[in-house]
C-alpha cells in the first residue's frame, strides 16, 4: 500500500483532513512520541488528543502488518505458479488480514491431508465432474479413475477420495465461510461443562459447571474466566451454532441439481461441515472473542493505571515509613524530604514480642528526632493492627497517619532496580521505603515495578502478555509526561519513560549527572552522550530543571517556543521571570499578535496557560482517609451496615471497595448506581472515597458483597 493509500484510510476512518491524517502519520514515522505529538504539534494535527493519537499510531502498525502479510502470500502463491492477475487483484484490495487469509487458504502449504492424497490419486478431475452436478451416472464417471498402482481399487474408493477433495473445496469457499461466521455472531453459543472428576478442585468455576450464553453477549471477563477454567483441565468449554444453520448456507451454494452427483455434493458438504469447517470456525471464532476480551481486559487495566500513577502526591515531606508484621516485627525508615534512606530499624510491638512501650517510646522519639511530617502504613498483613499502635503514641506535635497500598512493593524489593539502589540494604528495608515514597509521588515510585504486578484490573496472567505489556507501557508514558518530570532528582526508571528518552539515555542522563553535579539548563542535554537533536526536540519541553537560570526550563514550555515568550515579555515591558506566574500581566496578552508559521493560535494559547501555572501538576491534592475504628476484620461486618471505603480496583464487572478488613469487597455493576450503566468507570475512580452498605459476608469464602445504591 502506497503512503498516500495509508493517508486516505486514516483520514476516512479517522474522520480528519487528509492534511492532518499526512502530518500525524508523518510525526510518527520521524520517530515523534505520542505525547509530544499531542502536546508540542497542535497546529499539524489540529489538536488531536493524545488517545486519538495513540489510536491512529496503532491503526498504522494493523495497517503495516497487512500489507507484510499481502506481501507473503502474493510471493507464495507466485512461487507455486498459481497466481493470476484477479487472485493479485483480490489480495491486493482486501481489507482485512481475514480477507486475506481467507484468499490464501486454497494455497497454503498443507501437511497430507485426505484431499491432498486424493489428488494425488489423480482423483481432482472427477470430484470436478461431480462437483458440476451435470451427470448422474457417478459409478461410470467413477470406472474412468480406477487405477491400482495409484491404490484406487474400486469406484467406491474413487468416488471417496473425490468427495474429499469436495470437501476441502467446500470448506474454503469463501462466501460459505463468510456467511456462516455471521451465523457464529447473531446465534452462536458459548457453553461449558464440568471436566469428570475435578468438581473439589473446580469449585471456584461452580456457577460454570453447565453453563451457555450466547456469545455476542458475554462480557470479556465471563470469556477469559471460562478460558482460563479450560486451560486449568476443570471445564470443558465449546462455542457452537445450529449445524443445519450452516449446512444450509453451504447447501444454498452448492447443490445446483438433483441426481446422483448431487448427492455425493451434499455427503461431502456433510464431511465438510463437521470435519473442517465447524472446527476451523469455532477455532476462528475463540480466538477472536477471546481478543475482543483481551481488549476489554486490557482497557480496564490500562484506566485503572492511569488512575493509580496520578494518584495525590503527598509531596515533599519528611516521612517515617512502616512495613508491618507480627513475628518479624515491623521495619521502619525514615525518608527525607526528597525520598533519600537517612535511617532505618525494627520494633515489635504485636505478638509474640509484645515490645509494645518500647516501640511506641522508639516511634515517639524518631518523630521529634527527624521532624517528621507524616507516618506511612502498608496495608498488607498487621497493617491495621500498627495503625491503631501508631495512633496509641502522643506526640509532640500533629502527626498524620496514612495506611498505604503496598501492591507491587514486594516485587519492586526483591528487582535489580531496588538491589542497586540500595545494594546494602535487605529485602524488607527496600519494600518499607517503597512504602514511604509511594506515599510521597506514586508516579515516580510505581514506573519501578512492572506495570503488571501492580495489582489492578482482572484476568492480567489471561490477556494476550505483548497486548496487556504495549498499552501498560504506554499509559505509564503518557502519565509521567502529563506530570513532567524533574531533571535533576528523578530516577533512572522515570526518566526512561519521558517522550524520546528511553532506557539507555535514561542511563546516559544519571550518569552525566553524577559527573557534573547536575544540570542547570534545558540545553545542557545536548551535551549527554547519544543524545542528539531528535531525542532533545521529543524529550526538552517535558523535563524540568527548577533553579534553573531560564525560568522557562522549570516549565512546559518547549525551548522551541522561548523566542515567543520574550516577545511576550518584551512588549510587557517586563523580563521572562517578572511574567511567569503574574496572571494580571498574563491577561494583557494578545495571542494573535504572536503568532508565527509553525506556531499557530492553539500553541500560543497553550503558551499562555502554561505561563499562567508554570510547571502545574495535573493531579489533585492530597486527602487523609481513615477507616472506621470499630471494622477490624471481616468478622466485625454485618448485613445492612454502612461504611466508607476506598476503590482499590475496578474491573468491567463492578469495583472493589476497601473497608480496613483486609479484604476487599465487590460492588458489583449492578449494585453501583440507581440506574443503568454499561462502565463502572462512568460512576468510580481508583482510590475514591466512596460511601457502600454491606449487603452479603461469606466468612468462610472470604467474599464480602457490597452495594452503592
């Protein structure tokens, strides 16, 4: 496909000018990020947003992607002699990689097949002398094929192998298999039975011991649990259509006569039904809902990140950290202002030890020694428990306790990231520091674990892994670049996802720093080995460098658009510095009297806001939650209660609540709102304080069951 049939098909389905659909595509080729796109392009893209962006990106990779495949199968047909100019004609325009595979299917090299032995037979004339349903006298057509040293013994073994070449002819039509897809999505049915045997360990799949629905209407994770059950050997799982339904359509297509050939055509539409086509479609038809699950899936997650990377900072605090535990006794840190290790220990204040007054004597003393400006709290196992002793302590001055989510600290401990930032240091003094500066900025602490082990969204081990790992990937870009990120402090995992960076610049960029005592200029990156003037257009206008001699560089400024900034200041009568921040000057500003060729109204207006709040943080302000005093564990709730919680995860089938027991409870969809919704996103955010009745406790199963109504 030629560049400008890309252009057209993004302008089409895209709905842009063909102009537009030419820049993004172009911006992106150049090796352009999507948030820089987004952000520094406006006037080439027409403001398209970043998730239009993102959505064009992938569209093109589809797009390149079919075009290799139409390549592969054009030169492996032309290698078996057996292209002519309409099948070309056909692979050419064909839309889709279905499209495609479906043209291709009569010449795909195939192992020996029973169609495949036939023609071998020579048999391939007489099933088309069959096929053309002309002549009624099959067993003399049959006499003609008889050929002992090709093991063709009788006319029965002729016409035989001629309906399996029938057969396979049958099952690649492509109009049949067309029609009897669309059977498969108005009608077809997903079901599930109990594999024999394996009911006590199948017990969490119980609701699918015998189960069906159509599969136009199963949500995505019904599909990946019953998938995820089959995998695991407890369920056997089929999708399935009426197969008259689809004997029909092949009927409709073939049968064209009514003699003794004809019904040799339908034996063979018979065989080719329940031999080829029904398991080469219902394999199609899995494979393609579970990739409409996968998607699904993967978009909850992917919200559910985002909302967790741009959780509430609580800043720079001075910051005592706990990771709670009963017998090896809560580890406790003490961070500085900039999240820096200055002191760590271990008290034990539960059972066994029971160090109760010592512990709280340590904590109290800690606090007054360190100035210490907010306590942090895991919330994993003993967490509750060293909350209240926490809170048992009189201190000095007001202290702030805040139980954390702890998800993911664990893995981060125990990486190559945490042993060579703290390389003298164990496992559990690593996770408590994690624990005190997820507190601090969640952003920059969380792009050091593996956005998958993190802990939120459903089905994550289920999802096609390249799927779940690009748009993981991807939502961690776009949130530490809606942040920006700080120069001179930030860690070498952050600073790899910053718009053109990566990992080995990431590397290059610390290490210059660590030479040169940091930077003191935006322009100063062109000084970092292997990067060049690329890499500092994508990656300049979303770093900051506070202190900075340009006031500009501590902004979102781009340096491309310095210039314009000074004009600003020049015709205020006022230096760059005297305007940042100075919204009553700010308002003085034309924005039509600045702008130039490349830049147009929306980056000066962009320009202005920025100017406005310098360096603004698009996430909210920090709130302490607690939790209800008396709820201790899941023993204390009981039905018709009404507590606050926090929403730990949401997945397409309602949102998980914390209530301080431990365990989670699940609101499902249809208990979340009064009316009907499709997205429990329309209704809740990660970490949102929401208000929920108890409206089911199953101790046993550990199951809490709650309602928003």
């Amino acid at each position: 496909m030629e560049n400008m049939e890309f252009v057209n098909k993004i302008s089409k389905e895209f709905g842009v000018t063909t102009r537009v659909a030419e820049n993004v595509i172009k911006l992106l080729s150049e090796g352009a990020t999507v948030p820089f796109i987004a952000r520094y392009r406006k006037e080439m893209t027409n403001t398209m947003n970043e998730e239009t962006v993102a959505e064009v990106k992938k569209r093109l990779e589809q797009l390149d992607e079919l075009e290799k495949r139409k390549e592969f199968v054009l030169k492996s047909i032309a290698e078996q002699e057996k292209l002519t100019p309409e099948l070309e004609k056909q692979i050419n325009s064909a839309e889709t990689l279905q499209d495609v595979e479906d043209l291709y299917l009569p010449y795909k090299p195939k192992r020996r097949t029973k169609a495949e032995i036939a023609r071998q037979k020579g048999l391939e004339p007489l099933a088309r002398m069959i096929m053309s349903q002309n002549n009624d006298d099959v067993d003399g057509m049959a006499k003609r094929f008889i050929n002992k040293e090709k093991e063709v013994n009788n006319e029965e073994e002729a016409l035989k192998g001629a309906c399996d070449i029938m057969a396979e002819w049958i099952s690649e039509n492509i109009n049949g298999r067309n029609r009897i897809r669309k059977i498969y999505h108005r009608d077809g049915i997903i079901s599930s039975t109990l594999v024999k045997s394996k009911e006590a360990e199948a017990q969490t799949y119980k609701q699918y011991f015998d189960f069906k629905e159509p599969i136009a209407k199963a949500p995505s994770h019904r599909i990946l649990a019953l998938f995820r059950a089959e995998e695991e050997g407890l369920l056997k799982v089929k999708l399935s259509i009426e197969a008259n339904d689809a004997l029909n359509v092949l009927d409709s297509i073939f049968l064209k006569n009514d003699n003794a050939s004809t019904d040799l055509v339908q034996d063979a539409i018979d065989d080719a039904w329940k031999r080829l086509l029904e398991p080469s479609l219902e394999t199609e038809m899995r494979a393609l809902y579970k990739e409409k699950a996968d998607e699904v899936a993967v978009k909850v997650f992917a919200e559910n990140l985002r909302q967790l990377l741009l959780a509430a900072p609580l800043g720079k605090k001075r910051v005592l950290a706990l990771d709670p535990g009963f017998r090896t006794g809560c580890k406790v840190v003490i961070l500085n202002e900039l999240g820096a290790l200055i002191h760590n220990e271990t008290i034990y204040p539960h059972p066994p030890q029971n160090e109760h007054g010592k512990a709280a004597a340590k904590i109290a003393h800690l606090v007054q020694a360190y100035k210490i400006d907010v306590i942090a709290i895991g919330n994993g196992t003993a967490g509750r428990e060293t909350e209240d002793f926490i809170k048992s302590i009189r201190f000095d001055r007001d202290i702030t306790a805040v139980m954390v989510n702890e998800s993911g600290a664990s893995i981060y401990s125990a990486s190559k990231v945490a042993r060579d930032e703290f390389p003298d240091y164990d496992i559990t003094v690593r996770g408590a520091v994690s624990i005190g500066r997820r507190l601090m900025d969640p952003l920059a602490e969380l792009v050091k674990i593996d956005p998958k082990s993190i802990g939120v969204g459903q089905y994550q081990h289920d999802v096609n892994q390249k799927m779940l790992g690009d748009e993981l990937n991807s939502v961690v870009e776009s949130c530490v670049n809606a942040v920006g990120v700080e120069l001179n402090s930030a860690s070498e995992q952050l600073l790899s996802y910053v718009s053109g960076v990566g990992p080995q610049l990431a590397s290059s960029i610390v290490k210059y720093r660590n030479e040169n005592g940091g930077f003191t200029s935006r322009k100063q990156l062109m000084e970092v080995p292997r990067l060049g003037s690329k890499a500092f257009e994508q990656c300049a206008g979303f770093l900051r460098i506070h202190g900075a001699k340009q006031p500009l560089d501590a902004s979102a400024v781009h340096p491309e658009s310095y210039h314009i900034v000074e004009k600003m200041a020049k015709k205020l009568g006022v230096n760059v510095s005297e305007l940042i921040g100075n919204e009553e000057l700010i308002a003085k500003i034309n924005p039509k009297e600045f702008i130039e060729k490349d830049f147009g109204i929306e980056t000066i207006n962009d320009i202005i806001d920025e100017l406005k709040k310098p360096g603004r943080d698009p996430r909210k302000n920090f709130e302490v939650f607690e939790f209800d005093k008396n709820i201790r564990t899941i023993n204390d709730l009981r039905q018709g209660m009404q507590l606050v919680g926090i929403v730990t995860n949401i997945t397409a089938f309602g949102c998980f609540v914390d209530v301080g027991v431990h365990q989670d409870g699940l609101v499902h969809i249809s208990q979340m709102s009064s009316s009907y919704i499709t997205d429990p996103n329309q209704v809740v955010k990660l970490n949102q304080k929401v208000k929920v009745t108890v409206t089911d406790v199953d101790i046993p199963r550990k199951r809490i069951s709650l309602s928003m109504k």
